[in-house]
C-alpha cells in the first residue's frame, strides 16, 4: 500500500472517531463536520511527518549497514551522513548489488577450488611419474642384476640418475615460482643491452635446436645496442624457457624467430615459432601451473611444465605484460614487454 494512503487511511480513522465523539454530545453536524475536517488535516500532517521522519532514519541506518559491508569496514564506524530521496529504493537496490558481489566471489571460489584440485592432480602425477621409474629401477638392481647384466645394470642407473634430474628440477621450478609469488626473489633493475643478451641466449640453445632440425633466428634488423632497465639474468631465463619451449613444439625442419620491436616507452620481444600451435580456446590457460595442451606428447618431451608459469611471473615482478597468440597447424608466438633505459 502506497505509504501516503496508508497515514490518510489512518489519520480518517482517528479523525472520525473523535467527530462522532463531538457528535455524541452535541448533536450538532456543522460543527461535527468541521472538526472531523481539522482533525483529519492536522493528523495527516503530523503522522506524515512524524511517521517519514521514523522510517526514513530508519531505513538510513539500514543503508549505512549495507555499505559498511560492502566497503568492508568496521561495522562501529560512522559512515558519512547519507541524504536520499527514495532511501528503501537506494536500499534495496544496494542489496542486490551486494548479493550480486557475493554470488560473483562464490563462483570465483569454485573455480579456484576446481584449479586446485587440478594442480594437486597434476603436481601429483609430475612426481609419481618419476618417482615409481626410479622404484622400479632399483627393485631390479636389487634382484641381482648388478651380478648378471652389468652392462643392463649400468643403463638403469642412468636412467634412475636422469629421474632424480628431473625430480630435482621440479622441486627447484616449483620452488622459484613460489618465491616470484611470494616477492622473496628481488629483481635487480639494472642497465644493459637486450640485443647482446638475445644473441646469447641463441648461441646458448643452438646446439639443441640442431639436434631437433629447428632454425634460430635473431631478426634484430640492426646491429645496435638495445638498452632496457630490468634483471638481466631473469630475463634470460624468461628468453631461455620460451625459445626452448619453441624448440620442443617445434616441427622437423621447422625456425623460431626472435624479433624486437621499439614502442613509446618499452621494447617489445616476440619469439614466433611455425610449430603445431595451440587451441585457441586453450591459450587463456597457457601460463596455468602444469597445464599442458597435449599432455601425452609433453610428458614424452619432458620438463617441469611450469616454464611458461615462471615467465609470466618473472615479467609481471618486473610490472610488465606477457603475452602468447596462435594458430593450430601454423605456429605460435610469445611475447612480452620490458621498459626502455633512459638516461637520466
């Protein structure tokens, strides 16, 4: 019921109770009827007023609860005082838009509580997988084959050897992002040339590329240095994991190319290879813990799977954006920012 209607509903019945009281004992109907309009108006008045001023204050502090929640503050402070025409209105419409907030941060929930049974499942699968080669390895070596097969003997051992490589070069990669998570790694902001540093880390990997039939290319268009400010030995490990990650995903008698591109303020490195590319509808996991677009394949192909998950890590510590864009069947490039030396 409309709030105005309610009080002259209730100010005509007070006002009709006191006319026929007047009435009773007078028996006079003018004067019934003028007292009845009087009391009528002067009731609506003052219940109106009366009545507005109650729910109205009521209603304010309401909303100020509403937006203690939603600002997240101590429930005994004060906010500002608030002034509205409708409050139930504002009220009401501040609710739903916390409710709203609320049923957005329970989804989000889900989801992290989904990735974290994933990464668990995945973390749990990169140790199994190594760990039980290495048992059974043993176990063998355990049953005599040490006095048997010495040559077979010696085979697993380095087979058991490259397990415990690979287990400790987990641990060590889990242990690095942890540490670029948490801000326990500092990056070293310093002056030095990119282009010097590029051309390094190619010499570095060409052997292996080799061995794959891959082509590296620097395409740096000039001889020039390229001064950025950033951590040169994280970038090169940045450098280092994308390259190789090209390297590993790459085709036979494929090439990977690493171009440099001048912006405003930054320097933009891209590393393109022509491999096998990745879904579309997978590239927003692609920096994900573990996540692998093939994961056969990969396991087959080795490494932590968290060399793109430290990349983005390292070049967000340096406040920059990484990137990666593809096509299944023609390639994939990875790319990222870093900030221009400028001489002071």
């Amino acid at each position: 019921m409309n709030f105005k209607l309610l009080v002259f509903y209730i100010s005509g019945v007070f006002s009709l109770t006191i006319a026929l009281t007047v009435y009773y004992f007078t028996h006079k109907g003018q004067q019934t009827a003028l007292v009845f309009f009087v009391a009528l108006v002067v009731s609506f008045i003052l219940l109106h007023n009366v009545l507005q001023q109650y729910i109205q204050n009521r209603i304010s502090n309401m909303y100020k609860l509403i937006r203690s929640l939603k600002l997240g503050k101590d429930m005994k402070i004060v906010l500002a005082q608030h002034s509205s025409d409708d409050p139930i209105k504002n009220a009401e419409e501040e609710v739903r838009d916390w409710a709203k907030q609320k049923a957005s941060e329970i989804e989000q929930l889900k989801k992290q509580e989904v990735y974290r049974r994933e990464f668990l499942s995945n973390i749990s699968h990169e140790f199994k997988t190594p760990l039980f080669a290495i048992q059974g390895y043993i176990e063998n070596l355990q049953d005599g084959m040490m006095q048997d097969d010495p040559v077979m003997a010696q085979q697993f051992l380095e087979k058991a050897a490259k397990n415990i490589d690979r287990l400790t070069f987990l641990i060590n990669d889990l242990d690095e992002i942890t540490k670029l998570e948490t801000g326990q790694i500092s990056i070293n902001m310093q002056k030095f040339d990119l282009a010097e540093l590029i051309f390094e880390t190619v010499s570095h990997l060409e052997d292996k590329a080799k061995k794959q039939n891959i082509q590296l290319v620097a395409d740096l268009k000039s001889n020039t240095p390229i001064y950025v400010k950033a951590d040169r030995q994280r970038i090169q490990q940045v450098l280092i994991n994308l390259i190789d990650n090209s390297i590993k995903y790459g085709i036979d008698g494929g090439k990977t190319k690493i171009n440099v591109y001048h912006l405003l303020d930054q320097i933009l490195v891209e590393v393109t290879d022509n491999g096998q590319g990745i879904d579309e509808k997978l590239l927003p996991r692609v920096f994900e813990r573990f996540f692998r677009t093939d994961r056969s394949r990969s396991r087959d192909i080795g490494g932590s799977g968290l060399g793109l998950s430290i990349v983005k890590h390292i070049i967000e510590a340096h406040q920059q954006t990484v990137h990666v864009r593809s096509t299944e069947g023609i390639g994939t490039t990875f790319g990222f920012t870093l900030e221009k030396y400028k001489a002071s």
